[in-house]
C-alpha cells in the first residue's frame, strides 16, 4: 500500500482524531474562522474603501500591505511566545483579540 495518505482508512482516523480532540477541534475551528474571515476581508474590505472612505487602489494596496507585513513580523513572534509560555497561554488571547477586533467592525 501506498503512504500518500489518500486511503479511506487515512481518512477515518484523520476524522476520529479530530472527534476526540476537543483541543484539536477548537483549533481546527479558530483556523477555519480566520481564513474566512480573511476570504471576507479580501472581498468586502475594498469595496467598503471605496465607496464609504473614498480609498484610491493605492491605499488599499498599502492597507492589506501593513496588515501582511504584520502578520510577517508577528508570525515568528508568536511562535516565539508560543514555544515560552506555552500554545493555550498564547492562542487563546489571541483568539480574543481577533474576536474583538472583528466584532469591533461588525
């Protein structure tokens, strides 16, 4: 049998993993939620930009280019934190803060 992990099999224990690991899921769960709300971000933000604050294609160019510069930096960072203090003492603040700054847009 091949090792490319594409069996049923695979599969099934990737699923129970996942069912029994209330840590896995939770962070499963935060990841899908940024990557949504960053698909969100990349669609809405621009045409909000524009049409309420008037934003050239420059300046929102220059936006999304601060926040990935400080994802560049911020990245390493916390993964710094996160191999000191330990992963829950860091993501779970993090994940606060991310849920603030979202209902803060809404």
């Amino acid at each position: 049998t091949s090792s490319s992990g594409d069996s049923p099999a695979d599969e099934e224990s990737w699923t129970a993993m996942l069912r029994e690991s209330p840590s896995l899921l939770a962070a499963t769960g935060v990841n899908f939620s940024l990557y949504l709300g960053y698909a969100c971000m990349l669609t809405v933000l621009p045409l909000h930009a524009t049409a309420i604050w008037g934003a050239t294609p420059g300046q929102i160019g220059a936006l999304f280019s601060g926040v990935s510069a400080l994802g560049f930096i911020g990245t390493p960072l916390g993964g710094w934190a996160a191999d000191r203090l330990g992963r829950k003492l860091v993501v779970v603040p993090s994940a606060m803060c991310i849920a603030a700054g979202a209902g803060a847009m809404a």
